[in-house]
C-alpha cells in the first residue's frame, strides 16, 4: 500500500522537485501551496508524513504545524527551512516536529529523514497495537473460572492491581503464576511501564547473601 505524503509549499517548483524524487520512491503525494490549505487537507484526510515549508506567504509552516497538531497530533512533521531560519526550524522541534531539513536540499538527506519518520510512525502505531492486544489478554473482565476458588482469585486481583502492595503469588510449576503476575501488572497504575521479570532461581546463591 502506497504511504501518504503531503508537500506543503508555496515556490511552486520546489514543490514539483520533491513531488518527483518522493514520487519515484513510491510513496503517493498531495500538495499544498499555503498553510491554510494544509489545515484543510488535514481536516479531510489523514497523512504519512508532512514536509512543510517555514516561511510561506499566507499561512506560515509553524502557524500551520501548530493548527495540524491539534487537528491530528500523530502525524509526523518535517520542517523545510533555509539555513538563515534554523532556528526557527529547532523551534518548530520543541513545539514537536519530527526534523527539518535545510534548503537548498540534498536528495538523499531528504529520503533519509522521510524514511526514518515512515520507519517511527510504523513502529508507534505498532506498539500502540501490541499494548491494546496486551491489555485485552490479561483484562480481568476476560478470564475465565467456574470454581469458587477461581472467582475468589479474580476478586483478589481486582483488589490487589490498582495498590501499591507487594504481592507473593505461590502455586506449584504450570498452574499459571507469571499469568497472574502479568495480569496483575497490565491491571495496574505501571501498566505503560516495563515488566521486568527475574528468574530468581538463576541467581547465584552468593548474589543473595547478606555481608
């Protein structure tokens, strides 16, 4: 599937210079001449990737990168700025943009930097994914038990992942403990943080003992 790309620029040639290398390289591009039709073309449709000009006309790149990160804030934004206006462009990177690159432009500095936002977002959105497919896998709502002892469980787990408490799960091999654990961990207030789990049983005994 071709990526969506959209050139924002209003020197009608530049424009038409990165149209054809970005074009070449398979990617589908849009275009807009001015700031405030980008605003629009984003309202209507969402995008791979932004390059959009600093210092235009009407509507300037970071009025602009302002008004499109409220509309849609993932969207990955490279700045295009002459080297007299750098810092504008590192302005525009704290506000949020993904890099700028500076006119005149290099060919393969500017695949490089729209590879590496396509390559960011993929790797967001799939991470994104993987934290939702996570979360429905060890959502309490979803486990399964019959036995008053199961349901006691589950009553405890509800009980136990939003606290800050220190828990000992114990049971023999098989029956599910680091279920339980990572359930507990997706249920809690740490869930966007690392769970780091720890073979206690790999550590040297001499590792643990007491000076």
């Amino acid at each position: 599937m071709k990526l969506n790309i959209l050139i924002v620029d209003d020197d009608d040639a530049h424009r038409e210079m990165i149209k054809a290398v970005l074009t070449e390289d398979g990617y589908y591009i849009h275009e807009a001449n001015d700031g405030a039709k980008a605003i629009e073309l984003v309202e209507k449709q969402y995008y791979s990737l932004i390059l959009m000009d600093i210092k235009m006309k009407n509507v300037g790149g970071i009025e602009a990168f302002s008004r499109i990160k409220d509309i849609s804030p993932s969207i990955p934004v490279i700045m295009i700025t002459a080297y007299a206006s750098v810092d504008t462009a590192v302005k525009a990177l704290k506000l949020g943009a993904f890099d700028y690159i500076t006119k005149p432009i290099d060919i393969d500095e500017l695949k490089l930097a729209v590879e590496k936002a396509i390559n960011f977002r993929q790797l967001e959105q799939e991470n994104i994914y993987l934290k939702e497919r996570i979360g429905d896998k060890f959502d309490l709502s979803g486990m399964v038990g019959k036995s008053k002892a199961m349901r006691k469980m589950f009553e405890t787990l509800e009980l136990i992942s939003p606290s800050d408490a220190n828990v000992l799960i114990t049971g023999e091999s098989g029956t599910g403990k680091e279920l339980i654990a990572n359930a507990i961990h997706q249920n809690s207030n740490r869930k966007d943080n690392a769970f780091i789990k720890v073979n206690c049983a790999a550590i040297p005994e001499n590792l643990l003992e007491s000076e």
